[in-house]
C-alpha cells in the first residue's frame, strides 16, 4: 500500500494537539489519541460514549517503544517475536513511572498493548513521541468499522480526521491474552487460539465472559447492528436477512453471505460489514444461520452473541 505523507503528517498534527483522529488497522478501525494525555483520552470516551469501567487498549510501534511503560516476561517475548506486528494484543503489568493516562487503565496498574501491522498505522506510530489509546472507532455497543466510510457514518464531522487505509484486513478485533500469571485469553479476536498456544506449548485459560469488565470486548452487548438479531436459526421469518456462512443454491434478496464457500478468514473480514449493509436496507431483524463453532468461527459466534443481547 502506497502511504500518503501528507495525510500522515495531518494527523500527527491534530493528534500532538490532544485531538482524536480515526485510524486504519489490519482488524478494524481505531478512535485515537495521545494516551499519556488525560485530555485526549477523556475525549475518546466522550465520543464513542464508551461506559469508564471499559479500558482501552494502547498501541506501539514496538516493544523498544514499550519498555518505558511495561514490565516484560518470557512469554510475552515469544509471542512478540512470532506474531508482532499483528492482531494480537497483551495485558501487562504497567510500570510504576509510567506516564500512561489513568483514563486508559480505569486507574488500574495492568495495561493491553498491542502493535498493528497496517502498514499507515505503524508509519503513523513511528512518527510519534507518544502512544496511541485508540478503540474501535465506532459508537460503544454498535457494530465496529472496517471502512473509512464507516467511522464517518457513525461519527459525521465529531472526529476532526479519518486517516484512509482501506477495508481492514481481517475484520474483528484483536485476540487478547492476559500474561501477568498464567496465559490467559480475555477476549476471542483475529488470531486463532491454537497457534498461540502452539507457541507458548503450554495449557491457555479461556476467560472472555468475565464477572468485572477487566478488558475491551467483555460487555454483554457489543457489535449490535441495532436491530434484533436471532442465532442457528432454520426458518426466517417475513421481513428478516437472513446471515448465512456461505452460498447456498437457493438465494433470495434477503439472503446475505458471508463467504462464497464457508471460508471463516473470508466470512470474518464481511462480518461487520454486511451487518451494515442489512441495517441500511432498513430490515426489521438478521435471523444467523448456524456458524461452525470452530477456528475464527468461535470468534465470529462470539461477536454475534454478544450482538443478539440487544
């Protein structure tokens, strides 16, 4: 991807002046800002309407840029080593002298960091002397954006810059491990448990339903499209999409597909976006088609879940 200096250097601009600019990333979209600025992070809450409990996650450049922030350990270096830059993102201890908002952690002493790939983000990143707390940019609860057009659709003229980059890669959020004690998965995202753990070579405890909010992506009703939306359904009802895995020989105009034949990398990078689609053609309700429950499907159920709490 051909990355645009000017473009760059605009939001570097905005974001050395404490303002909050949309930026591109390999998952979904990020609502950015200074995150050792108490101003800036402050107005990232304001603007995604996002509950305080709810942290946020802070993204690098690299692990050299971390040090000053983080306490490491071995099993974080491994994963750094085989999978950063990418979809990834890890809870630390944060160090004492670190100058990382208090808004950020909800004044808790552990941090979720990550380093994205995206080619614009980490250009961006390289040309900072700060971090950048930076969420979905998308309205709290709603469906996350993996386009451009999506954060303007959701935000208008709030945000001061959408940094272009194109449809997100992937197209879910970030898997998210916890590795203070015993690996820990706090949230089922765009990297495949079983490759993390192949790594690690070691048991990982999966704990994305949580009692306390300790992470992004734990509240019961998130991703939401806004209208009802009812799981392994067979039968549809009138006036309902139905959300199918992949095509099927029979179709009609409300059947939407998420892949052309059952490809979860594909069907996870159309999700949010197709969960547009059908609330923009003004359907009253998405009847979901069962999803294999295995792979990236365990992380495409999740997300789907989570929207139906509606």
């Amino acid at each position: 991807m051909k990355i645009n200096l000017s473009n760059i250097k605009k939001a570097k601009k905005l974001l050395n002046k404490n303002e909050c600019v949309a930026i591109p990333t390999e998952t979904v979209y990020g609502l950015a800002g200074n995150a050792y600025s108490d101003l800036a992070c402050k107005k990232i809450y304001k603007l995604k309407k996002r509950p305080k409990n709810n942290p946020l996650i802070v993204h690098y450049y690299n692990a050299h840029d971390l040090k000053k922030d983080c306490n490491f350990n071995s099993n974080f270096f491994k994963l750094y080593k085989k999978f950063c830059p990418g979809p990834i993102t890890f809870v630390l201890d944060l160090n004492k002298n670190s100058q990382i908002s208090k808004i950020v952690t909800n004044k808790k002493n552990t941090i979720a960091v990550r380093f994205p790939k995206h080619p614009v983000a980490r250009n961006l990143l390289k040309n900072l002397k700060f971090p950048l707390a930076a969420p979905s940019a998308n309205l709290s609860s709603k469906v996350s954006a993996v386009r451009s057009a999506d954060v303007k659709e959701d935000f208008g003229k709030k945000i001061k810059y959408v940094l272009e980059g194109g449809k997100s890669s992937i197209g879910l959020e970030s898997t998210i491990i916890d590795l203070r004690n015993k690996p820990k998965i706090l949230r089922l995202g765009g990297m495949e448990i079983s490759i993390i753990r192949k790594v690690l070579n070691k048991k990982i405890i999966i704990d994305n339903n949580p009692s306390k909010i300790s992470t992004p992506g734990q509240l019961k009703l998130h991703y939401s499209p806004g209208i009802p939306l009812r799981l392994n359904v067979k039968k549809i009802k009138d006036n309902e999409a139905y959300l199918l895995i992949k095509k099927t020989k029979k179709t009609k105009p409300n059947y939407y597909f998420l892949s052309k034949k059952g490809d979860l990398k594909e069907a996870a990078k159309n999700l949010y976006s197709t969960l547009r689609k059908i609330k923009k053609n003004k359907y009253k309700s998405i009847a979901v088609a069962k999803i294999p429950n295995k792979g990236l499907g365990k992380t495409i159920n999740d997300r789907l879940i989570r929207a139906s709490k509606l």
